[in-house]
C-alpha cells in the first residue's frame, strides 16, 4: 500500500534544516556572508544598499543563539501557536522550497504558524518566523503566501534583525533575552502584544525595541529584493508578490500596524509597490502557482483557528461558498477544482472538530458526514481512492497486486479519525499505517502520524513512532506528545522524562530538571531506569551550572530570576 508522497511534495522536508544540524532546533544561526545578489532580467536600476556589508555592525552569534532559544521557550508556552505537525510539516517544506535558492549561504530557518486575525507575517532574530492565520486565510493561492514568506527570509538572509539590534549601543542584552516574550507579542501584531510590550518596556533600561525591529525602507527594498530571487528560483509567478502586498495594502492590516509599540515595521507604501512592479515587468508571466497542499494547509489553518461553535459555523459557510463551482464570490478564490477539495476537506476537518456528545447516533453521524466530505475532496482533486474496509484484505496480497491509494497523507488521517468515530478502530489503524508503508514519509509527517494514532486513542502506535523518531533528529514539540502518549499509557517515568527532555531542548533546565528529579522518585523503578535517570540527571545539572555561570558573568538573569519577574 503506497501513499501518493511524491505528489503531495516535491522535495523532502529535511531540506529545511541546517546541513550541520541533527534537527529543526539545534545548530547555531548561521551568519551568511555577504554575497552578490542575481539580477532579475529587467532595466538597469538604482542599486539597493547591501545592508549586510561586513562592516555592519552585527549581533554576536553567542548571543543570538541565546536570544533564539528564550524565543523559542517563549513559543512553547505561547497559548495561539499552533504547533501542529501538518501546519508545520507544509511550512518547512515552502520554506525549504524558497531557501534552496539561497545555496550555502542559507541561514538557519524555522517557522511557526500563529492563532490570529491579523494579516501578518514576521522574522525575528536567529531565523526565527512567524505566520499568523489570518494571513494564510487570506492568502489566495500558495503563490501568494510563498512571496510573503520570501521576504521574510530576505530579512533573516541579510541580517536585518540581528544588525538592528546590534545597533542598540544602550541596550543591556540581557534585557533582549528576558523581552522574548514581548518580541514575540509586538512582532504578531495583536493589541495584546501591545499591552505586553507596554509593561515590558516600562523599566528604564533605556531599550528601544521599536527601533530594534521597525524596518527602514531600504531594509524593506533589499528584503524585496532577496525574495523576488527567490520566487524566481523556486518557480513561482513574481508578480504574485505585487498582488498580495497590494491587496494587503488596501486592507490596511498587514505591514502598515503593528500597534502604537511597533508602528510600521514593514512599511508598505506605493512607492515599494512601484520598485517592486519596475524590477518585476521584464520578467515573462506565468500562471500562480497553486497546489493541493497548500489548499489542504489552509483548510486545516482556518479550522483550527475556529475555535468556538459559532466561529466553526460561520468557516461553514466560507467553505460551502467555495464549493459551489463557476460562481466567483468577491474577496474569494476562484473556485478550481483544488480550491473546491480543499474546502471539502475543510468541512470534514469541522465536523471532527464537533466534540464527542458520548452519544452512539450523533459521534455516528458526524463521522459519516466527515467521510462523505473526505470522499468529495478526494473527486475533486481526481485522486485514486478505496474503501478502507479492503486494506487489511490488500494487506494480504502481494504489493504487485495491491491498489495504489493515491491519497495524500491528510486525507487518510483524518478518513482516520473519522473511521474511528464510527467505532471502525481497526480500520482507522490499518488507514494510519497505510500512510507510511511507503517508507518516503518525511520526518515531520511521522510527528502528523503519531497525533494520528493519539486522536484515535492508540498512544502506544503513537510512541512507538515517536521514539523512532527521535532517535533521528530530537525535536522539543514530539518530546511533548511523547509525554502524552505516556500519561494516557499510565506511564509516569516514562512522561517525566519526556517533559524533562522537551523543557531541556527548549532551555528551561530548571523544569528539565524538576521532571526528571519527580521521574527519579517514582516508586517501584528498575535498576536499569534509575541508572539512566541518574546518568542524565548529571548531564542536565552540568549543562544547567554552566549557564548559570555565563549569565552571572555577564550580569544577566538565570532563569529562576527571570520566572520571578514573570
């Protein structure tokens, strides 16, 4: 049994990782250098300044892995990221697509996808990005999200950030490190972030972060620059960047207002627009690129986002909107045929959302409607299909014989998950597995697997994918559902040292360390477990000393002070 990976992506997702890099959040923030840029094949113009000259003053590589890692203790505890395997499995790979451009000099890149309205995305210091709903709701095809996110890695790929806050001559760094939180806030564009950065600042430690990450027009021109190469590279229409940064505009959410904090932090004026229109009217036009994952991506964005019964009924009706094929609704795609599945699975992915009533014929009933759904996205996309009922006797056959199910990986896990409501728990299983007969899964999609096996209540498929998994490259977020696999198995060893090894991957040795010391305590452990409890608990206690020492040194707070002032 084969799944249709090959169509689904193009490229394996690993290649979004640094090359020296065991996993999406170790290595150190590459500083690339300086390099001359491709021209696009259009009138000599004015030349951008190369705001990474190397002698610009730049942010230590120290101290941005620093700032990276607060920043990214600060995501796991951050309650509007989503932190779903398949939002985050599509994003790397777009990400790895448009960065593959960049050759050597690619820097270290990783990105989350953020619960909010606002029409916003983001890059902050060591490689770091952010991409809000409401813009992946708004964007309307990949072509268009792909220029957006470009940018941003135009921003990371001249050190924008980093040289911006290097420039900061008054600025103690450990201030920078104990405001992740409020870079995070201000850089997502909510007023709630504003109202933390407001307190955060309030001291007078004299740190402007508003100069730290506004962007000037130059830094915006040279971002544009680096992205529209890299759209080109990667096969995308340039002119897509035009459109969506126009329709932006006219929307006057995005890159206009950030909040009273950060005013214009990626000022988008008519001026830009016209740059980037005169660098982009020679090069030939070609249709936007569009694809079925990002249909599928968007979907399960908005359906996520949804978090109330009235939100999820009002997505209803935006998706049944699209469905409807010839009939353009201003402000809405045009109905293709990948605009249509994606909203089919989009009212799928609504009805499992529905919690679970405890009653027989509604759970039933909600399954089945998911299924019918599900069996619509898949004729709209002209995808081969089967009944699942016949996997397990396909199991049997030889593979020569067998069907291909030309289904992509979201499809059958949520065909899953819907399986499983209607009490068909084996046929569910015998769906996930087929997933992954392949064997070209990529590394995040096993992360989407294993919450696979979770939701239908198999954590012991899901750990034992997990462990798989991170003995090839240790990740914070599956060390998390790890642990949740444990506490659902009654495995309390097992889920304390799956905390302690997220918390340490995240930075915060000290709730490494109280999870493993609880871990160390449970009754009735081996003499085996112990042992490697007690062998780890001296690797975690070092490292924790360690950097305790460095932040004296530098008169910085340690952790346990910079939770006290939380």
């Amino acid at each position: 049994m084969l799944a249709a990976w090959p169509g689904f992506m193009s490229m394996p997702l690993a290649q979004s990782q640094p090359t020296d890099s065991p996993g999406r959040f170790s290595g150190a923030p590459a500083a690339p250098a300086p390099k001359e840029e491709a021209p696009l094949p259009r009138p000599a113009t004015a030349p951008l300044p190369n705001l990474g000259s190397p002698d610009a003053a730049d942010l230590p590589a120290t101290e941005e892995r620093r700032i990276l890692r607060d920043l990214r203790r600060e995501l796991a505890r951050y309650p509007d990221n989503f932190a779903d395997p398949e939002l985050n499995a599509y994003l790397d790979h777009l990400i790895a697509k448009l960065a593959a451009g960049l050759g050597t000099s690619r820097p270290h890149l990783e990105i989350y996808a953020l619960r909010d309205p606002v029409l916003n995305a983001f890059a902050m210091p060591g490689g770091l990005m952010g991409v809000n709903s409401g813009l992946i709701a708004a964007a309307g095809n990949e072509n268009e999200l792909a220029g957006v996110l470009a940018h941003e890695i135009g921003h990371v790929e001249q050190r924008h950030i980093a040289r911006s806050i290097a420039n900061q001559k008054n600025a103690g760094l450990w201030t920078l490190a104990g405001l992740a939180l409020a870079i995070l806030a201000a850089r997502s564009g909510t007023s709630s972030g504003d109202n933390v950065m407001q307190a955060a600042i309030a001291g007078s430690q004299g740190l402007s972060v508003s100069q730290a990450l506004a962007f000037s027009r130059e830094a915006e021109r040279e971002a544009d620059r680096v992205g529209l190469r890299l759209l080109m590279d990667a096969g995308y229409d340039v002119s897509g960047m035009v459109g969506v940064f126009q329709r932006l505009q006219a929307q006057g959410r995005m890159y206009e207002s950030t909040g009273p904090i950060i005013p214009s932090t990626h000022p988008l004026t008519t001026e830009r627009i016209a740059d980037i229109q005169n660098r982009t009217r020679l090069v030939p036009p070609k249709p936007p690129v569009d694809t079925l994952a990002f249909r599928f991506f968007q979907a399960r964005a908005m359906v996520l986002a949804a978090q109330t019964a009235d939100a999820r009924l009002q997505l209803r009706k935006v998706f049944d909107a699209r469905m409807q094929p010839g009939i353009q609704i201003p402000g809405e795609p045009e109905p293709t045929a990948f605009v249509r599945a994606g909203a089919a699975y989009g009212l799928a992915l609504i009805e499992l959302a529905e919690p679970k009533t405890g009653t027989q014929a509604t759970d039933v009933a909600s399954g089945q409607r998911a299924l019918a759904q599900l069996d619509r996205a898949a004729k709209e996309a002209g995808l081969v299909t089967t009944a699942p009922g016949t996997l397990r006797a396909q199991a049997a056959l030889p593979e020569s014989k067998r069907m291909l199910v030309a289904e992509p990986p979201q499809l059958l896990f949520a065909r899953a998950r819907a399986l499983s409501r209607l009490g068909q728990q084996a046929d569910a299983v015998a769906l996930i597995q087929a997933a992954g007969d392949s064997g070209g899964m990529p590394l995040l999609f096993r992360d989407a697997m294993a919450q696979a096996f979770l939701d239908i209540n198999e954590p012991a498929q899901a750990a034992a994918i997990l462990r798989l998994r991170l003995a090839q490259q240790p990740d914070p977020a599956p060390w998390l559902v790890l642990a949740r696999c444990y506490a659902e198995l009654a495995d309390k060893p097992g889920q304390l040292r799956a905390q302690a090894e997220h918390y340490f991957m995240i930075g915060a040795f000290g709730s490494a360390l109280q999870s493993m010391e609880a871990a160390r305590k449970t009754p009735g452990l081996d003499a085996i477990t112990q042992s490697q409890i007690d062998a780890r608990l001296r690797e975690m206690r070092d490292a924790k000393r360690i950097e305790d020492e460095e932040l004296k040194k530098r008169g910085e707070m340690t952790e346990e002070q910079r939770e006290r002032q939380r």
